[in-house]
C-alpha cells in the first residue's frame, strides 16, 4: 500500500466509527434533544450572519452575456405545451391555487398589468457556468398578496410544462420546483415574461419562468403553468421540494 493508500483506509475507518458512533448517539433521547438544540441554535445563528432579504448583485447592459446558454429543458415536446406553442401562448393562463383563498388563472396580458420589476443579474448553474441576463417580470411578492395566502401556507410549488425525465414513472419525470415564503417575497424575486428586452424565448422558458436570484440555477423553473401554495411538499413527486432535489441536489440552494 502507497501513502494516498493508507490515508484513505484511516480515513475511511474513522469515517465508519464516526457514523457507528452517530447511530449509537442518535438511540439516545437526552443526546438527541441535545442535538435538536443545537441545530436551533446554528440555525439561528446563520440567520444573523445571513440576511435573506439582502439583494443578489446587480449589473449593467454592457454586462449582458452575448450568449446566455440555454440548460435542462429548451424545447419541451409534451404535447400540451407544443399546442400552446404553436398559438404563441395565447390561450397559456397561469394558475394560483392550493392554499390561497382567491385562486387565480393568469392571462399574460394580467401578468404585465401586475406589478414589474426589471433586473440585470447573473444566473449560477450548479453544473459551473454563469450568465447575465436582463429580467422583466411579475413581482412574486405582490401576486401572492392578490391571492392571499392562508395562514397554513409555508411553501410554493412551481408546478412545469416540461418532462425531463421521460423515464421516470408517471408524472415523476416533470419538472417541478418549491421555494419557501422568504424567497418568494423577496424584491427580486419575479416571474418573468421577458429576457434582455424581448418575449422569453422558448429555450429560456416561454411564455413564464421564476427568477429568484439568491439562488442556484435549477431553483428558476421554467414553463410554468401553475403555482400551489402547500404546507408541505412531501406528498409532491418524488417528495423532496424539486426535481433535481428528488435526485439529490439541495432543496435550500441559496448563494
Ligand atoms: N422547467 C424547467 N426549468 C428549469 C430547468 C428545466 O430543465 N426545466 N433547468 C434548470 C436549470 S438546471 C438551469 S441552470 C436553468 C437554465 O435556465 P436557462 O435555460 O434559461 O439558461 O433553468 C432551470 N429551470
Ligand atoms: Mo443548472
């Protein structure tokens, strides 16, 4: 056995008591409340260091990437979303339902009368790239005040257009996302109807996708057809608040 050899049994081995340690401290009810305390207080400590509201940076025109990459989905075949394609996305209407006491179909036409914000940030992809882009959108805050959230509401879930896994059984293959309220009232949080000036083209998201800025790539869901206010997404696909998050990535992705 070389060096690297022997260091890596160490540390797999200390790894493995480690964990059989944790097994043995997690049976332990005093232990485990104490640990239960202590995650409090670490969570609340982030919250200080942290400020969820604060802005994602902003830039300029001149820093508008000439190509900005289109990821994940960027020409969904499902057939409902080619019939509202081939349309221009006139009869496309975003649904708000679930836990809000005036559930709401949006028309594009209502979503630009709403409230707008227009922004120039940079999109981070979990996969190593970034891009700046300009965004103009719907506030997500102020939407949801329309609605009305019901006390119980905790989360919202972007429920996509598009398949991205057409293995996957059942509907399980969709894409989907959730965000928790913090995000969602966010100022820069917008779902946005247009991209550097233009209509949002069909590989960034036609005719509807999320911004919320403060966080990675795969969080801004793009094809949207409705918004459900829950309480808990765990009944929801695959259970773990995204798509990508039922697969393994985070489901707080916050930079
Ligand atoms: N509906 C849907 N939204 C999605 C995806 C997707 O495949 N489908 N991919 C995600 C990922 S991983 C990234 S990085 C961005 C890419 O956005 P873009 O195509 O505009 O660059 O969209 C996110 N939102
Ligand atoms: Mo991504």
């Amino acid at each position: 056995m070389n060096r690297r050899d022997t260091l890596r049994g160490l540390l797999a081995g200390a790894a493995a008591s480690v964990l059989a340690a944790c097994d043995k401290l997690t049976l332990n009810p005093v232990v485990q409340q104490g640990l239960a305390m202590a995650e409090g207080l670490t969570r609340r400590a982030q919250r200080l260091v942290t400020d969820r509201t604060a802005l994602a940076q902003e830039f300029t025109r001149a820093d508008i990437s000439p190509d900005f990459r289109a990821n994940g989905s960027t020409n969904p075949g499902d057939p409902d979303y080619r019939a509202l394609a081939a349309t221009n996305f006139a009869d496309w209407k975003l649904v708000i339902d679930g836990l809000v006491e005036r559930p709401m179909a949006l028309t594009l036409a209502d979503l630009r009368g709403l409230p707008a914000r227009t922004q120039i940030t940079r999109h981070d992809c979990v996969e190593g790239w970034s891009a700046i882009g300009e965004w103009t959108g719907a506030r997500l805050g102020a939407l949801i005040d329309r609605a009305g959230l019901k006390p119980e509401a905790r989360y919202l879930v972007f429920h996509c257009a598009d398949t991205l896994d057409p293995n996957a059984p059942g509907d399980r293959g969709r894409y989907y996302e959730s965000i928790d309220l913090i995000d969602a009232r966010h100022p820069q949080t917008i779902l946005a109807y247009d991209m550097n000036g233009a209509p949002l083209s069909v590989k960034h998201g036609a005719p509807l996708r999320l911004r919320v800025e403060r966080q990675l790539g795969y969080k801004h869901a793009k094809y949207l057809m409705r918004i459900e206010a829950v309480a808990d997404f765990a009944h929801i696909s695959g259970g773990k608040g995204g798509f990508w998050e039922d697969r393994g990535y985070e489901w707080y992705a916050g930079i």
